[in-house]
C-alpha cells in the first residue's frame, strides 16, 4: 500500500478533520449534556482515527481490518448521535451538516479501505 505510518492514510487524515468538527459541536450543546451526549460523542469520535492508527501499528492485515470494522462501528455511532442531537432540538441540520459529510466520507474510505486489505490477503 506505499504507507508508513497510519498518518500517511487519507482516511485517518479526514477522521481526524471529523475530531475537530465535533469538539467543535459539542461547544455549541447544552451543558447538562457535558457528561452525556457531548461526552459520548467525544468518545465515539476519538474512536475513529485511534482505531486506524492502532490498527496500522499491527503487524497484521487481518487485526487492521478489525480495527478499521470497529473505527466503522464508531462512525456509524457518532452519526446516530448527530441525528439524535438534530431530533431533540439541540442542534439544527445546518450545525450537523459538515460532520455528517464527514461520517459519509470516512465511512466510505474505510470501506474502501476494509475490502482492498481484505483482497490482498486472498
């Protein structure tokens, strides 16, 4: 794949742009969310790009694509989460809008990404 460390793939680069997009997000939620949602959310998306790097950082193409299914299962949760957050009222669809952009085109990378290891190793 030409990459030497987990910094060099796309689809970490862009999870981490993700990261910052909802820290900033999380600012704009109640404060009575502090330890709910906004932490929850913070969790799920730190999720993504540490799964990638930790997943890199192995010596084996079958434990990265664990890694990278569970950096998916992550970015799929965040995603609930942003919807739940436009349901209740506490964000609008503008707000959510860029980060929901985000969730699609990590989830797509890391789809890419699953099934180019998944067919170097056949």
């Amino acid at each position: 794949m030409g990459v030497q460390s987990y910094r060099d793939f796309k689809v970490w680069q862009k999870a981490m742009d993700l990261t910052v997009e909802i820290y900033r997000l999380v600012e704009l939620l109640p404060k009575k969310e502090t330890y709910a949602l906004s932490d929850q959310m913070r969790r799920s998306v730190v999720s993504i790009p540490s799964n990638i790097a930790e997943g890199q950082g192995r010596n084996s193409a079958k434990e990265f694509v664990q890694f990278l299914a569970t950096a998916r299962g992550s970015q799929c949760e965040l995603e609930t989460q942003l919807q739940i957050c436009v349901k209740i009222g506490y964000l609008s669809e503008e707000d959510t809008a860029n980060a929901l952009n985000l969730c699609i085109e990590v989830n797509k990378m890391l789809n890419t990404l699953i099934r180019k290891i998944k067919q170097s190793l056949q």
